[in-house]
C-alpha cells in the first residue's frame, strides 16, 4: 500500500518480484524499490535511512586499493536537482541516493569475491552463485542509471546531424523513432533502450524487464528508466507524460557522442 498526497494505492513492481531461479539472489542483495517507494510516499527519506542532505551529497563509496568497482562520482549530477522542468527536485535527489545504495551494494559484492568458497559452486543455490548473479545485477544497475543521468540536461537541446540521420534511415523519422521508442518503454518494466547494433550497423530499439538483461554485442545510446521510482512521485498513473517530459530533458549531443564512439568501433 502506497500512499502519495493522501491517495492509498496499491502498487506492484513487478520489477521487484524475483523467480524462483533469482529468489536467493534478491534475498542477499535486497535493494527494495518499494522501500524507496515508500519514502517517496512520506516526502522525507529513503528506507535506507538517507537524509536529503546526504541525498544531495551521497557519501563517497569506500573502495579498496586494486579493486575494480564503479566510482562513486555522483557529485556530478547535483546539478540536475530542481533543475529539470516537469521533475521535482525530490524525485531526482531519491533517485541519486537509490544510485549510491546500488554503488555501495556492488562494491559490497566485489569486496566478497575472495571469500566465497569456490569449491562449493553448483546452479541451484550456492553463495557463488548468489554472487555471479548479482554481480551482473548490480553492475548493469548501476551503469544503466549512470546512462540515464548522464543524457539528461536542464537546457533544450535538439538531436545532432548524425544521431538525427541515424533515427531518419532506420525509422523514416524522429517521430516514428519516438512512436517505437515510447511503445517500447511502456511494454517493459525496467528500461526503454536505444542501442547501436555494429553488426548491421544502424540503431536499435528494445526493452529490458530487469538489470540482468542485456542484448550481446550492443552498445548503448539512450535509456529511460521504466521502474516506478523513476517517475511514481511526479507522474502518478501518468507514464506517457514521464516520457514526454523526459524527451524533453534528453541531452542529444550526450547520444551523439556515444553514437560516434559506437559506430567507430
């Protein structure tokens, strides 16, 4: 039960709901996207206890020397708090922190990988394999929102030659590009992407329904983030205007940048 401004809703994140094959993973590795809902709901702090100070400025993740984990830089997006018209500032803020949690949780399991008794390894449940799964997991989350963050801009920005070029040869226009992309984001549960395929060199358009998954051999170059926590607080029912208002905040010359660096592959 979720209640937002005095409205009692019942909300399912299918996202959160782990299969029987991921049920030891989730249990390990919880990150509770309903938690977070929940302090969304309360206009306060997240379930993880994180103060909208400490939102603003998430504590720097503790890594160790010679440990290959993902930076904790997210310094970088203070800027896009309360900058980004049609998102309040509290959303972004609980956003960013609900990155750092995921941070910490990946070099929490990085941190482990000495630990774990190899020997013991089988696919049904072992710590293991409780750790190979949630690696993946939780570097995929984190590197999807670092995407997401990173293309968003207070400014209007409009796509580039290249990128618009790219979008016109494989869907005859922007807006048929949009039409499918949109469709996309809202048949899934988790992630819209627009990804560069080498292999038949032009972009592509899928969806994700968990962190886990990932097309081989795509590169990405646009993702909207499809979870409730993404949008719940400012877009109640409302997942069409979330991605109006997110198209509207997309840094193009972001996408066009990493569609370059893709295509020189």
């Amino acid at each position: 039960m979720l209640n937002v401004h005095g409205l009692k809703l019942e909300i399912e994140d299918p996202v959160d709901r782990p299969s029987p094959q991921k049920r030891c993973i989730m249990d390990e590795h919880n990150l509770d996207r309903r938690s977070f809902l929940r302090g969304l709901a309360g206009a306060a702090v997240m379930a993880a206890g994180l103060s909208e100070a400490s939102a603003e400025e998430p504590p720097a993740t503790t890594i160790k020397a010679g440990q290959n984990t993902v930076t904790s830089d997210i310094q970088k997006y203070r800027g896009l708090i309360g900058a980004l018209r049609g998102f309040s500032a509290t959303i972004i803020r609980e956003h960013l922190a609900l990155l750092e949690r995921y941070r910490q949780k990946f070099s929490e399991v990085e941190s482990s990988n000495r630990t774990i008794d190899l020997a013991s390894a089988n696919p049904l449940s072992c710590r293991w394999r409780d750790h190979v799964m949630a690696w993946v997991e939780l570097r995929n989350s984190v590197r999807l929102h670092e995407l997401y963050f990173d293309a968003l801009t207070p400014k209007s920005v409009k796509p580039d030659q290249k990128i618009a070029k790219a979008l016109q040869e494989s869907y005859g226009s922007f807006d048929q590009w949009w039409i499918k992309f949109r469709a996309t984001a809202l048949a899934v549960r988790a992630w819209g992407v627009l990804a560069w395929d080498n292999q038949v060199r032009r972009p592509v358009i899928f969806g994700l329904d968990n962190d886990s998954e990932w097309p081989v051999g795509l590169d990405p170059l646009l993702v909207v983030d499809m979870a409730e926590h993404a949008y719940v607080l400012d877009f109640i029912g409302q997942p069409i205007a979330y991605l109006d208002a997110w198209l509207a905040r997309v840094n193009w010359l972001v996408v066009e940048s990493r569609l370059v660096s893709a295509s020189e592959k």
